[in-house]
C-alpha cells in the first residue's frame, strides 16, 4: 500500500507539500486542481503545472480527488454530452501527464454532509459531526450558511460557495430523478469514459456517499455493498473500480467493512482509511483512527485490505483539530500524521505476522 495525504494544493492549503514530506512513510500527495468547477476541461499544461510542484518536494501525484462531476451528468440533462466530452479530454490529459487513478463521487447536489464542523470533544480537540436531527429540520440553503460560517474561511471540497448561490436551481434539477434514474446516469457516464480509461489505463474510483444514507430527501446509490458490487457488475472493466472510504461506510453501523472489502477485492483502486463514533441512530462523530477512540476495528479493516492484496494508494483520512491548527476542517495536518503513522503501524505489525 501506498501511504498518502490529501492536499488541496497551492492557494487552498495552508498545509504545505515540505511538511508533508516530512511525514514517516509518506509516498505521495493525491490532489486536484481545486479551483475548477464540475465540467469544466483540464489543460495539461495545468497538470503539468501542479506536478512538478509536486515533485519539486519530493513528492509524487498518486491520484486525484476529485475531478468532479457535472451534475448535468448525474441528472441525465440534455447537455451531459458536452460534459462528458470534456471529461474525457480531462481524462486524457491526466493520462498524459502519468496520472491514472480519479476519485470521484455521484452524490447529487452535496458532497459529504457535517452538521457540526467543530465539536468540542472531552480532550479539548475538536471534530465535525453529523446530527440527522439537525438535516430533518434545516433547510439546504440554511445548512450551507452554517457550514460555511464555521468554515474559518477555508473552501471546503463539495460546498463551494459558487456552487451553493446556484443551491434552489441545483435541488430543481434533481426533481424526478429517483435512485434508479441516477444509477442509470452513473451507468451511461461510465460506459462513455470506458474507451479512454482503457486505452490508457485510468483507474475510476467513486467513492461513497457520505452519510451512507439518503439527506435531504435526494436519491443516494453508493452506500451499502450491494449497491457497490451494483455498480461494479454494471460495467465491469477494470478501470471501474471503488475509493474504499471507512468513515462514510462506517457511518451506517449496519456496513461491515471488512466485508465489504472482501467483496471488492480487486475492484479496490484507493482507500480513505479513519475512523468514526457512532453516537445513536443518525449521530456520529468523526474520532482519532485508532480503534480505542471510536466505533470501528481498524486492525480488521487494515487487515483486511492486506488480506486481498490491495497495492494501491490509501491516506488517512479526516482528522480531528488538534495543537490548535489553523486549517480546512478536518485536513490539518497533525491529526492526519498522527493517523498516518498509526495505519502504518498497523500494517507493519500485520505484514510482520504474516511472513
Ligand atoms: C470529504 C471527501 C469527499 C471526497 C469526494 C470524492 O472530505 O472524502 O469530499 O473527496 O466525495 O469525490
């Protein structure tokens, strides 16, 4: 496996690519560029760009989170040709630029979905969390108010302001579209990128739905191992493959993980590796990853993804703020390196039991 960290990239980071480096058992960065808007085509020279400042720490590319989806796309509207074509294009120029693994998500309108960017926890530290209660009786545009004035200023992935002035418009294109109707998108778009993922080898790798439940009454179809292994029959290649995201499958407690791990065994092209504390039904928090602070069995899960052979990039994943750090909501870098290190320790000890 290859240990990596998120990074949002220049300008949207205050955490730098040199602490990163400094990071034990760091291999990489999976990054974006983070200020396109879904749809809009990537230039090489752009990837370029980000690349080699990337390598200029030290560093390499592992993959990109995210090249987001034009929701034209997932809604089946009448332009999701155009859209397609330049995600391919987009596609293409990664591949050219050696990049070949894209995490991307098909939850309609929201990305993943917190109620509270900054609990206070016992130890003084602070997570975010998520309280169905809060979204039964919130309305979206009010939900994206409250996050982003708790954002401290920082862009958070799925919640660009941009994008939520657009919110009434954004809900409207989702009338009608059921969780069939969205599946089916899914199934087109992937059909339409497989020549370019299999001319050049491009890993797709969707990640799922975070809560793993419906949210504002919008349609959700990544979020149990049914509906996982649904997309991975629906077009099965290779290049069709899943980002194995502990927290936002470990948010239903009814997904065993490591399970779902053994029934995607080589479909597994990235995993997001953390924990979270299942408070009561619909309440979560998002703890440290070890297994003592919160709900789920890391050992299992590490073990688990060692048992299938997974080789590919996996990074902790959403950190508490810990030491006082002045960062985008749940990517600082302390939490994370405290994360990191103790999924590699995890390993260590797992692949040294196994010789
Ligand atoms: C949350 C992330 C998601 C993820 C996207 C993938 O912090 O796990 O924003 O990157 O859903 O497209």
């Amino acid at each position: 496996m290859k240990m990596t960290m998120r990074w949002f990239g220049p300008g949207f980071d205050p955490v730098t690519l040199e602490k990163i480096r400094q990071v034990p058992g760091i291999y990489g960065v999976i990054t974006t560029l983070y200020g396109k808007q879904p749809g809009e085509e990537w230039k090489k020279d752009e990837i370029l760009d980000l690349k080699e400042k990337v390598q200029n720490a030290g560093l390499v590319i592992a993959g990109i989170e995210s090249v987001n989806i034009h929701d034209s796309i997932k809604t089946g509207g009448k332009d999701r040709d155009k859209y397609i074509e330049n995600y391919i294009k987009t596609l293409e120029a990664l591949a050219q630029s050696d990049i070949n693994l894209v995490c991307y998500n098909f939850m309609p309108v929201f990305d993943w979905t917190r109620t509270d960017l900054a609990k206070v926890l016992p130890d003084g530290s602070t997570t975010m969390s998520y309280d169905q209660k809060i979204i039964d009786n919130i309305d979206p545009a009010k939900m994206f108010e409250l996050i982003d004035s708790k954002s401290d200023g920082f862009i958070l992935p799925g919640w660009e302001p941009q994008r939520m002035e657009r919110i009434k418009e954004l809900f409207q294109m989702y009338e009608g579209i059921n969780e069939d109707a969205l599946f089916n998108n899914l199934v087109y778009f992937l059909k339409a990128i497989k020549p370019v993922c299999s001319q050049y080898g491009i890993k797709m790798a969707i990640h799922p739905d975070d809560p793993a439940w419906t949210v504002f009454g919008l349609p959700r179809i990544v979020t149990n191992k049914q509906q996982l292994l649904n997309i991975i029959n629906a077009v099965d290649n290779q290049y069709n493959g899943i980002t194995l995201c502990t927290g936002s499958l470990g948010s239903n407690p009814q997904n065993d993980i490591p399970d779902i791990i053994h029934s995607l065994k080589g479909h597994i092209h990235f995993a997001h590796v953390r924990n979270v504390k299942h408070n009561s039904p619909g309440n979560f928090e998002e703890s440290a990853h070890l297994s003592s602070e919160g709900s789920l069995n890391m050992y299992s899960i590490m073990k688990a993804l060692y048992d299938i052979g997974f080789k590919g990039p996996i990074r902790p994943d959403h950190g508490r703020n810990i030491w006082g750090e002045v960062c985008v909501p749940g990517y600082g870098l302390y939490d994370r390196a405290l994360g990191l290190s103790y999924l590699s320790g995890l390993l260590e000890a797992i692949s040294m039991t196994n010789l």
